[in-house]
C-alpha cells in the first residue's frame, strides 16, 4: 500500500469532546425545551376559558417534566349524563383535547399524557344504574385509547388511598360553592332528597377524591370544564387548568348534551321535597 493510499484510508481519531457532542446530539436539542415555550403552547385562548389557577405552580410541573425526560401529565374528570351511548358532542371533545396534546407535541419531544377519570361515584349518586354507566364509560374508553388517551375509574383511585395520605377536609363548608353545586343538583339530580342535600354530600364526596387523584396523579396538571368557582372540589396542590370542553367559546360538558349536540332539558317537576338521604349533584 503506498503511503497516499495509506494517508487516505486511515483517519487520525476524533478528538474525545468532538465525539461526545456529535453523540449527546439529541440530549442537547431536548434540554433546550423551555417550560414557558411548552406552556404557551397550550395555556392560550383557543383552550383555557379563565385563567390557570396557579400559572408559576402549573410552570414548575411542566419543568419537573422537561427535568425527567418524560410527557407533560394531564388528568381530568368525565362524567355521566342521561345518555348511556357515546356521540357526537363526546368525540368532539376528545379530538378537542387531542388537539390540545398536539400543540405540546410540537414544541415538546416528550409530548403530553392525558389520563381520563371517569367520575363514576358522581353517576351513582346522581340515580344512574351501573349498566348505564359501564355502557357509557366503556364506549368513552374506546374512543379515547386510539387517540392516546389513559382512562380509570375514580372510586378506584379512592379505594386506594391510604389513610394517612396528605388532604384537608375544610372544617366548614363553603357556602358559595354549596350554592353552585345546589343549583346543579336542582337541574341533574334524580334523588329523592332536596338538591341542597345532594350538594353536600356531593362536595364531601370530593373532598375524599380530590386526596385520591393528588396522591395517584402528584405530578399532574387537573383539566377542568367547570369554572373557578368551583376549585375547592379539585386536588389542592395541583394546578388547575380551566379548558372549554369542545371547543373555543364553548363549555357544556359533552355528557350533558345530545346526540346532536342541544343541551339536554330534563322535566321540571324535579323532587323537591323535605329533606331525606340524597341522590345526587353533579359539578363534575
């Protein structure tokens, strides 16, 4: 072999720092993700309907992601209305989340996790029959999977908890959240009780819950259909994201709307009479 051919095919080594950042390429292109860029991928106008309820706090979840190198988490309630079949307002919403996810994709590798909770002790106290509820919350899984989607059953995540998991439990209850959930109760509920019965035991019910999805979710952001109104129902020590439910402008939760998409009118001779063991509210 002469000494050209010999220059040609044998190349001096790669100094070591010039091997090492051709090989950390990519790890270099994801810490360069900024929590507030990922942030305002999602936190805009086009999804939220108010204000986050701790935008510094939802910030810092979303940099404990970016830290680990894994999805943004998201996790929020879905509830049980008077239809017992998935439609059409159902899958808008999922799409509308998906769209949500996606704007995280695109500024994020990692991209976003979305976990739906299905609220099915709220439909029991509400007077819906487990059949319904199976039939509905498993054409809602189904539906949900394909687009990358997580489902579980809230009562599950109840069962558990663990006695000594971090929560409080207000000493009194707040009288401007009983009045909204009281005003949901006339409107949902199909107990035999009055609706301000079924708003208390609706609101201890979450106060329970709210401890069961921090302790299984503690690094998560909580969507929300609902407005601020109601954040003492929600994990305390998760940020709250309130989201229109199908699309800009738009929050009826999809499980109170029919097949095409009207809002549903139930009979106004709602029970109304003297107090007696509740059936329900809902806010979720």
């Amino acid at each position: 072999m002469s000494t050209d051919e010999h220059r040609q095919t044998k190349q001096p080594p790669q100094p070591a720092h010039h091997q090492q950042a051709r090989w950390q390429g990519p790890k270099r292109i994801k810490s360069l993700a900024e929590p507030g860029k990922i942030v305002s991928a999602f936190n805009t106008w086009a999804f939220k309907r108010e204000q986050p309820s701790d935008v510094a706090l939802l910030t810092s979840v979303v940099a404990t992601a970016i830290a680990e190198e894994r999805a943004v988490e998201f996790v929020l309630y879905w509830g049980k209305g008077p239809r017992a079949e998935i439609a059409k307002p159902d899958l808008d919403c999922l799409d509308y989340l998906q769209s949500l996810t996606g704007r995280i994709a695109a500024a994020y590798s990692y991209g976003a996790v979305v976990r739906i909770i299905f609220t099915d002790s709220h439909a029991a106290l509400n007077g819906h029959s487990p059949a319904s509820m199976s039939s509905y919350f498993d054409a809602i899984a189904a539906a949900a999977t394909p687009r990358g989607f997580q489902t579980c059953v809230l009562s599950d995540l109840v069962r558990r908890l663990p006695d000594a998991a971090p929560g409080t439990q207000p000493a009194v209850r707040p009288a401007d959240t009983l009045a909204n959930l009281t005003r949901s109760a006339a409107r949902w509920y199909r107990g035999a009780g009055r609706p301000a019965d079924g708003a208390v035991a609706y609101y201890d019910m979450n106060m329970v819950e709210r401890r069961a999805v921090e302790h299984q979710f503690p690094a998560a952001i909580f969507i929300t259909f609902n407005g601020s109104e109601v954040r003492d129902l929600f994990p305390e020590a998760l940020p709250v994201f309130y989201m229109y439910s199908l699309r800009k402008g738009f929050s009826v939760k999809p499980w109170f709307l029919d097949e095409t998409g009207a809002a549903v009118v139930l009979p106004e001779s709602l029970p109304l009479g003297p107090s007696q063991p509740s059936k329900g509210a809902s806010a979720a």
